[in-house]
C-alpha cells in the first residue's frame, strides 16, 4: 500500500520512493512509524480487547471481573434487558443529534473566525475557549440551575442542549486547526474560472476542509456518547448509557454491558471495512480508463 | 401522628376510632396477605382509607420544615391518581427474562397503577445536588418515590424536602417489618422513609496477603500492610468505624471526637498507609489483590468468597461495625403520593419481598423472608432444579443479618448541618491532603 | 442586485455566528453569570445562600487548596507533552503514509472512546493490578520488585489521564499535518541534508496549528479532570477537579465550589495566553 496522498492532486510524493530501491537501512526506517503507530493503536485497544473477552465471561456473582468460563448467554440475554439497552438506545439519539448540531454550528463559527476580520472576533475566541476550561460540575450545576429558574423539566432535549453546548468549542477548535494557513489561492482561482460562492465552496473549500469536520464530528461523537456529570445534572428521568454503567458499578457491571460494548464495536469496525473494500472498487474502477491512452 | 390543625370534628372522631381500632385492622391484613390475598391489603387500601378518612399527603400542602406540618382545607378522600414514578438504583429490583420487572408488573395489574420505574439513582449525594435546586424552589422532582441512603434522609428530613408517610396507608409496615427497621436512628417513628434493603459495614480482607487474621479496625492501620489498604471515601463509614476504634460510639460524637479519630486516620494517610479511598470499586480490588484489607460491605464480601476470590474474609472489628440502610421516601410536591404509599406497603408483603431479595440478595426489612426463601429452595429442590435451590439456600443465608452480627453493630449519628460540615472537614484532611 | 449583496459583505461573518453564538451565550454564559454571583454569596443550604459580594472567598479558596492547584496544573502539563510525543508520531503516519485509509486509521483511534469510561478504565485497573498479568507476570520473573504496584499512583493517574485525552491530540494534528502541501516537504528533502532536518524546518512549522489546539484539547480538559484521580488515584493525587466536586456534593458548598472553577478557568486561561504567545499563534491574542 503506497501512500497516495487524497486531497493534494498535483503531488507525487512517493513517486520517487517506489521507481527506485533504497538501500536497506532507508527502507526499514521507513518502517518505523508505520510500526509505531500499530504500537499506540494496540495501546489505545488493549482496554477494549479486555472488554471483548468478558463479554463472553460467565460470572456467577454480579461481579464480572474474574474469569469464569466462556458462554454465549450473554449475547442473547442483553437483547432482553431493555433496562440496558434502553439507555444505549437514549446515548446514541443524544450523540448523533448533538453531534450534527454542534458539528454545523462550529464549523460555521470556524469558518467565520479563520476567514473574516470582524468586530468581536477576539470576544468570540475566548467565548469558544471558556466551555472548555469550565469544571465540568460547574457547567452541569449552572445549566440545571438555568433550567429550574425556567421551571423546564429535564428531558432528552435538556441533555442534547447541553451536549450540543460543549461539543461547539471542541468543533471549532478542531476546524480552525484545518482552515489556519488554508490556502486561498485554491478558491480565487475557482472564481477566476466562473464558479460563484456557493460552487466554490461546495467543489473547493468544502472537500478540503471536510477532513477536519470529520475529525471534529468524531471527537464530539466521541465526547457526548460516554459524557457522566453534566448529563446527570441536566438528565431529568432519561438514563443514558454512561449513568447507567455508573449507577450500576456500585453492585457490579453485568457482561451485557461488556456486550453492547462489543456490538458497538464490531458494527463500527465492520462499517470501516466495508468502506475500505468500497474505495478500494472505486480507485480500480477510475484506474482503468485512466491508463487507456 | 400527623398533625392536622384544621380538621373538622367528624374527622377527628374517626382518626380517633382508627387509633383504637389499629391492631385489629393489622391483624385483618395480615390474614389477608397469608390467606393469598396478596393484594388484599392494597386493593382494600382505598376503602379502609375512606372508612378512616385518612387524607393524602396532598401535593398542595405547603413545604413544610422538619417540623412538617400538613395542616390545610378539609381534607379530600386520598384516591390513587393511577401513575407512580419511582426513581431507584441500577440492578436494585427483580428483572425476569424478558426483561421486565415481574413484581412491579404484580402491582400494576392489582391496583391498576401505573408505574414509571427508572434507574435515576446513581449517587446519594450527586442525585441529592440533581433534586436539590427544585425541592429548594418548590417545584415538584417529578418523582413520587425515591429510594436514598440512611444518612441522605436524614439531610433530607433536616432541609424538609420529604412528605410525610401516612402510616395508616401502609398497614403492611406495622405488620411485617422486621423490628430493626422500625423508629430508625435517622428518621425517629419512620416519619419519612420506610426501609428498601440494608447491610453491613466492617473489614474485608485476604489472610493470604496479611498473612494473618484481622480482629481490629487498628489492623488497618499495621505498617505492615502500608500501601494496600482501602478506605471509604464516603465520610460516614470511613469516620464511624475510626470513631468506633477509639470507644466512640457513632450517635455520641462530639466533633472533638470525630477530630481525634480524624487525627488518627491522617497520621497513617500521611504515611501512604492507605492505597485510596474508594466507592463501589474496592471490590475489584480486593478481589484482585491490590487491597489486603479494607473497610467492606458484607453483603460483597459474600458475593466475593463464593464467585470471585475465595480466600476473602469478612470481619466485623472488635470495636465494631456500622449498619446502613437504604429506604423508600416521597419528596416534597410528589404529584402521586397515594400511589407512592401504595407501593411502599406492597413492598412490605413478604409474598413480595421474598422475590425481590431471591433477586438481589440484600438484607430485607421483612419479616420472615429468609425462611420464605428457604421454603422455596425446598420447593425448588422438590421440583428436581438442584441448581436454583442451591443458589436460594445461600441467598436464604444472605438476606438477614446473624445475630452474631447484630451484637456489634452501630447506628451512624443524626448530624446537624454545622456537625456535618465540621465532620466533612475533617474527613477532607485525612482524605485530600 | 449583486452591489447591494456585496455592501451587506460584512454580514457574512455574523450570520455564520449567529447560530452557533447565540447556542453559547443562551446554555453557557448566561447559566455562568449565575453561577458567578452564587460564588460571591455566603450561607448554608440550611440557612440559605445570600449574595454579599463576598470576594474574599477567591483569595481564601486559592490558599487553601494550593497543592492541588498546583498539582493539577503539573499533570496537565506532563499529560499535555507526553501526548504529544505519542500523538505527533501517529497522526504523522497516518496523514503522510495512510494512503486511501486515512479516515479509517483515524476512525479507529476513536473508536476505543466509543466504549464506556467505566469499562475502559475497569480494564486498565485489571491489567494493571499488582498481580494482574502484566506486573503479576513480571514480578514471577523477577524483572519487578514484589511491592512494585502502578494503580493508586501519580503514574497511573497521568497515564489514565493520557490514554483518555490522546484522540484530543492526535485529531487536530492529524488535521493540521493532513493539508501540508507534500511538495513543500519534497522541497525540503532535496534542499536539507536529512529528512530529521527537513522535518524540522519545513512540517514542524507547517504544523503548529495542530499542535496548538490539540495542546488546548488536551491540557485543558486534563487539568480540571477529577475521574481519573479518583479511580485510578490515591490521596496523593488528588486534583482540584475532585475538590470541586466534593466541594459541591458533599459540602453543598456551592460558593466555593464555583469560586474555585471561576479560579482554575482563569488560571487556565493564562496560561493558555502565555503559550500562545510562546507557540506564537494568533489565536486568542490577536485578531
């Protein structure tokens, strides 16, 4: 797999690298990182491979910490805990809803602060800036205090509201790493060919942008699905997944949470391949007429 | 026991024949309940209740301090709204295999309640801060019943966001509760709360690591076992059983006392004595041996020796334990308090209790239930399902305390708001630092 | 038609604000300014709180909780490096030899915070037990000593710590280090003697951006974090995020508890000035 890099056309970076043979030192340095990073990938799922085998654990207790022998029970069993799967079912409505949200309203905020001279940017900066070096307990305690003094009742809207509120800075700051030193260049020369704005955007900002809201998209995914304190301040009578393994630890956490976990896991990880085995039909479908003369 | 100012003079005459006419009544109850009439005693309630003109505890009394007084109009015939909504803890109630709360389902099918169950409860105190704001302002919490720790209903009565139990709408309780849950230490004559489940606090610990057997809370402190000891970073257990080890009993504390056994604590935190101060997690580590002793919950420790580390021991120091009990209460402006108080009575028939503890296993508040358990591990066993009559003949063993636990086991102490707040003080030097 | 549309330009801006702003100013700062005057208040939830402009409450807060002030403001730092030097590497791979699988080696450096905190952190308390299968394993070679243990230490906390922020770095490096035009670095190799140089001179820079808000993603969070302290920490660890905490939930010390968050914001914010300016990046300091 030679790296081709995806969003800068022009270049040929390893061109050189494969039409000649390095010597041997070259070659395995170039294998470092590669190696590397398998290392801190293993790190980042050696949690995770614990959490796969004890799904299949079968404790006796309500504790599932010691190996107990392998079974399958738990897989069908979770199916019939909707006091477990209800609260998967409200984290993951509260994560895809919060993260559209805060994903739009920050890449729009990014994209005003990276690109425009404006009055209020620097007041803009610090109003992105302080959600995120606010103590999480402060922040739920003042939105739940905000929701009494309106006499709101809490629900799954007061949590996506809250979600949607701290995942905003987490966008921004994330986007604007992508649009800093963004080369305009790109965009007038679209102009210049005859695109107005909005094709602009669409066939040159956007694409080259879109990595860095992807990457903003899953950092807030990332941070609404498994948030505990400020939830439980604004959650009212909705469990989501994170305060029911909380409350639930204090008698023990049972193999079906390990199990959804997994599913979780594996409908991610089967979804990544079949994006793989996608992109890899496509880059051979352009391939072909692209070598026809 | 309620104090009802304004009540018309009828009324009063009847409150008077109910006072009188209270055992016979019981006694009506139990006879229902052991007849089979499971439900008898709440699908009689709403009739008994007229006949007694009791009154609800109506959401439109006003907040009241502890002192609570529910005085107010003439008081209307207390009805079952239909709806309940009950917070609780994760995993604290029987689930069957589809999934569904088969004894709640019992209630709901002979009262025709509807009952909104949620698992809202994580922490006493977080779940306190949550509710908080709103009892503060009068608002309702939107439950009817709640189920919080001892300590947490004491607060609770002391900042007066519960209501009043009617004990007349719970006739089960003067029946069936075991005598150890009546006129509790944090709420005197059950004014407010009516026991869930309870247990034990004393020591844990794997001979094998200590290398010796424990007898003493000063064992906690050996230098011997520096680094591998656990404490409870909830100030009550942590500091009660210190307060123990230095002939303190718990109630009688001064904060002088708290300070001295604090003293005590810090002088071994100082030297890295503890590894830490832990929640529900000191299970793991114990059972994993990263602790050797640590202060326990008996009710773990049995879960521990039988599924996930046998050597573990449970001890009761010679100085002594503490109980805890978790109960059932109605925060103020419960919209559906009737309900409320039918649940709890429901909960105080042992044909109910009895698959609730097969379930959880904790200490029951009601009488009788361990050999109920018994009864059905014999009838179980007689059925050829060698395995569930096994695991109801050690459940049976778990869901009451032994005497021999009883004699050394301490009650925590009602703390004024200034006497807490010097108590977490010194907590919060032994434990931060 | 299009002059009248090129006059309202300057709208531009505020219209891409607007939504995003208002969400902020309405569920953030207003609930805040709240929370502001709570913390000048004195009282007990008994007595009940009462606002007496009670700014002695901040000096006072500092003082007493310095060491875990201090304390969290150190591990934040530690956390912030050690992040670095094990996220730069890995969003370098992924950016510069990725190829098409890019998204997919970024997806799955995400995809273990998918899973719940409690059973990530639950798992690394199993692995990482004194006689767990890592050090259990190590200790019966003799390779460690038998009272080594690395829970309920200031390794384990920073390390919890670092595992749970490491996506906060790697994704806006990855992003700053994914747009760097490949024929500068061309450039670069031809012109440097090593590729370590060209590195240094040419990606290093091109990268600040990243390196800049991953920082922030990372230290910010970390230094007002308390779960990890508490789970994986000891008495010795205790972070002014488990003060607050316990502060506001076993105190219902409401106005310390929020005096002291007013306190570590600031501080945070200081310091996140003085590295910008030493990172030099336009951020924060300038428009």
């Amino acid at each position: 797999m030679t790296a081709t890099p995806v969003t800068i056309p022009l270049s040929a970076s390893d061109a050189p690298a494969t039409s000649y043979q390095p010597p041997l030192r070259a070659r395995l340095s170039r294998l470092v990182l590669p190696v590397y990073t398998a290392l801190a990938v293993a790190y980042l799922f050696l949690p995770i491979a614990v959490m796969i085998a004890f799904s299949f654990n079968n404790p006796r207790g309500r504790q599932n910490i010691t190996w107990q022998g392998f079974t399958l029970h738990n897989y069908i069993d979770v199916w019939s805990r909707p006091d477990i799967t209800n609260p998967m079912l409200q984290s993951l409505i509260v994560a895809v809803v919060s993260t559209i949200l805060a994903t739009i309203l920050g890449t729009l905020i990014g994209l005003a602060l990276t690109r425009y001279r404006f009055v209020g940017r620097n007041t803009t900066n610090i109003l992105i800036f302080l959600p995120m070096a606010t103590p999480e307990i402060i922040m739920g305690a003042s939105l739940l205090s905000l929701w009494v003094s309106l006499g709101i009742s809490r629900s799954l809207l007061t949590i996506i509201i809250a979600h949607v509120m701290f995942n905003i800075s987490y966008v921004v700051v994330t986007v604007r790493a992508r649009l800093q030193g963004f080369d305009r260049g790109l965009e007038e020369a679209a102009m210049d060919l005859g695109a107005d704005e909005w094709t602009t955007f669409r066939k040159v900002t956007f694409p080259l942008i879109f990595p860095g809201i992807l990457a903003a998209a899953l950092l807030a995914f990332a941070l609404s699905i498994d948030d505990y304190v400020i939830t439980s301040f604004v959650a009212g009578k909705t469990i989501t997944f994170p305060l029911w393994v909380y409350g639930v630890s204090r008698l023990g956490v049972p193999p079906e949470v390990n199990v959804l976990g997994t599913l979780i896991f594996v409908v991610a990880f089967l979804a990544i391949a079949a994006q793989v085995i996608w992109q890899r039909r496509q880059a051979r479908r352009q391939l072909v007429p692209s070598r026809a003369p | 026991m309620t104090e009802r100012r304004d009540e018309t003079r009828i009324e009063q005459a009847i409150a008077r024949l109910v006072a009188e006419g209270q055992i016979s009544r019981r006694s009506f109850l139990r006879r229902a309940s052991r007849g089979g009439l499971v439900l008898g005693s709440a699908l009689s309630l709403p009739a008994i209740l007229a006949a007694c003109g009791i009154k609800p505890l109506s959401s439109s009394t006003p907040i009241a301090g502890p002192s609570g007084s529910t005085g107010g109009a003439p008081t209307p015939i207390p009805k079952a709204a239909g709806l309940l909504d009950w917070a609780n803890w994760p995993a604290y109630i029987d689930i069957d295999e589809k999934g569904k709360y088969p004894t709640i389902q019992k209630f709901e099918k002979a009262t025709g309640i509807k009952v909104s169950y949620t698992e809202a409860i994580n922490d006493n105190e977080e779940f306190f801060g949550k509710i908080q704001p709103d009892l503060e302002a009068g608002n309702t919490t939107a439950y009817d019943l709640i189920v919080m720790t001892d300590w947490m209903i004491q607060k609770m009565i002391r900042f007066g966001y519960l209501e009043r139990i009617d004990k007349s709408q719970v006739p089960n309780f003067a029946a069936n509760a075991d005598s150890l849950y009546v006129n509790p230490w944090y709420d005197p004559n059950n004014m407010y709360s009516l026991a869930w489940q309870s247990g034990i606090t004393g020591i844990g610990y794997n001979p094998k690591l200590t290398k010796r057997e424990i007898t003493t809370f000063d064992d906690l402190l050996d230098p011997a076992f520096k680094g591998h000891v656990g404490l409870f970073s909830e100030m009550r257990d942590t500091m009660c059983m210190a307060l123990l080890s230095i002939d303190v009993k718990p109630e009688e504390a001064t904060v002088a006392d708290v300070q001295k056994a604090g003293d005590k604590l810090l002088k071994a935190a100082k030297t890295g004595q503890f590894r830490s101060f832990y929640g529900n997690d000191y299970y793991d580590e114990l059972a994993n041996k990263n602790l050797w002793i640590t202060i326990a919950w008996s009710g773990d420790v049995t879960q521990m020796q039988l599924y996930d580390n046998p050597d573990v021991k449970f001890v009761i120091p010679q100085s002594g334990g503490m109980r805890w009990v978790d109960n059932m209460a109605i925060p103020n402006k419960a919209a559906h308090p009737v309900d409320a108080h039918m649940m709890m009575n429901f909960w105080y028939d042992p044909a109910n209790a009895v698959p609730l503890s097969e379930y959880i296993g904790y200490f029951s508040p009601v009488k009788g239930v361990p050999d109920m358990i018994s009864k059905d591990a014999d009838a179980a066993e007689a059925k050829g399902d060698k395995t569930t009559a096994a695991q109801l003949r050690v459940v049976a063993k778990t869901v009451n305390p032994t005497p021999d636990q009883l004699t050394h086991v301490f009650n925590y102490k009602r703390l004024t708001e200034t006497e807490e707040l010097a108590w977490n003080s010194v907590f919060e030097q032994v434990r931060t630092g | 038609m299009t002059a009248a549309i090129r006059r309202l330009r300057w709208a531009i801006p505020y219209l891409f604000l607007v939504p995003g702003g208002l969400w902020l100013l309405i569920f953030f700062v207003v609930p805040m300014a709240v929370m502001a005057s709570i913390s000048l208040q004195t009282g007990s939830l008994g007595t009940g709180y009462a606002l007496t402009w009670n700014f002695g409450i901040y000096p006072e807060a500092i003082s007493q909780f310095a060491t875990q002030f201090l304390r969290s403001f150190e591990y934040g730092i530690i956390v912030t490096v050690l992040t670095l030097l094990i996220g730069y590497p890995m969003a370098y791979t992924i950016a510069f030899r990725g190829g098409r699988v890019k998204n997919i080696l970024l997806l799955l450096v995400i995809l273990p915070f998918f899973t719940s905190f409690i059973i990530r952190t639950l798992a690394w308390k199993l692995i990482l037990a004194d006689q767990g299968f890592l050090l259990g394993t190590l200790k019966a070679w003799g390779l460690l000593p038998d009272g080594f243990g690395l829970i309920a230490t200031p390794i384990s906390v920073i390390s919890g710590l670092v595992y749970n922020f490491l996506p906060f770095m790697v994704l806006p490096l990855y992003v700053a280090l994914e747009k760097i035009d490949h024929r500068l670095v061309e450039a670069a190799n031809d012109l440097y003697a090593s590729r370590f140089q060209a590195f240094l001179r040419v990606t290093l820079p091109l990268s600040m951006p990243g390196v800049f808000a991953g920082s922030l993603l990372t230290f910010i969070p970390s230094v007002g974090d308390f779960v990890n302290a508490t789970i994986l920490g000891s008495r010795e660890t205790t972070m002014i995020g488990n003060v607050i905490q316990s502060r506001f939930l076993d105190f219902n010390d409401y106005p310390r508890a929020s005096a002291l968050g007013f306190v570590l914001m600031a501080a945070i914010l200081v310091m996140v000035l003085v590295y910008a300016r030493l990172v030099g990046s336009d951020e924060l300091t300038s428009g």
